[in-house]
C-alpha cells in the first residue's frame, strides 16, 4: 500500500501560538437571558443538532394570566452533529447564539460532544466583541 500526499500531517507553523484567527467559528455560545424560545434556530438547522425544550408560565401583572411567556428548559447543542454552518446564529432574531472561539471541548464519547446551555453559557464569555461599524469615526 502506498502513502498519499494527503495522508501526512503538516508540522505546526514556527508562530504557532495557539490562538485562533480573529472571527473564527470555534463552538456555538449561548446567551440565555435573550432566548425568547422561538424556536427559529432549531428549525433552521440542516442538522437537527439543536434540542430545546420549554414551558408557557403566565406574565406577571397582566390581566387574568391571559398573557403567557415560554420559558427556557433546556437548550443543548449536539457537537457530534453540528456541521458548524452558522445557520442557527444568522436565524435567531434575538442575538441569542454567538459564534465562540472556543476549541478545546472534545469529550470522550460521542455522547460528551452534546453540550447542555450551561456550558454554552460559559463560552459566552470567550466571544470577541463586535467590530466597530465605523472605524475611525469619534
């Protein structure tokens, strides 16, 4: 059997410093308190990685409990399955995913790969602030 081009693993650059480019895709960050439980990311995924779960408890102050809101349960990203498009963070209407750079989360099981949104919600705190829109501008 002979060896392909492809097969060899490259040897790590001499300025390997171990950070990641500015604005990579590392993992999915979750911002909790701007969940509405719409539901958008989830079916917006092609891979159906995304698992929410919720309940409707009523407003307070408002008339009757007439007026419901849905609560967040559960929130959990299966890595295993994630393609890691992107499509669920440009669905979400209320700035709720964020791409983290955040990339040592391998688990040791294909279970370990899926992700419960309190470990989304620490890679929130890795996440890059924005660019600024207008550079140079005061």
């Amino acid at each position: 059997m002979t060896d392909w081009p492809g097969d060899a693993v490259p040897a790590p650059a001499a300025d390997d410093s171990g950070q990641l480019p500015p604005r990579s895709r590392g993992v999915i960050a979750l911002l909790e308190e701007n969940c509405t439980v719409c539901m958008l990311c989830a079916r917006e995924c092609p891979d159906w990685c995304i698992y929410i779960e919720s309940h409707k408890e009523p407003v307070p102050g408002s008339a009757h409990g007439r007026r419901v809101r849905n609560v967040l349960d559960r929130f959990a990203i299966d890595f295993s399955l994630c393609m890691y498009c992107g499509i669920c963070i440009e669905a979400c209407p209320y700035d709720a995913l964020f791409w983290s750079p955040e990339f040592s989360y391998a688990g040791t099981s294909i279970a370990a790969l899926t992700h419960e949104r309190g470990r989304l919600r620490e890679w929130m705190w890795e996440v890059p602030l924005p660019p600024d829109p207008e550079p140079g501008r005061g």
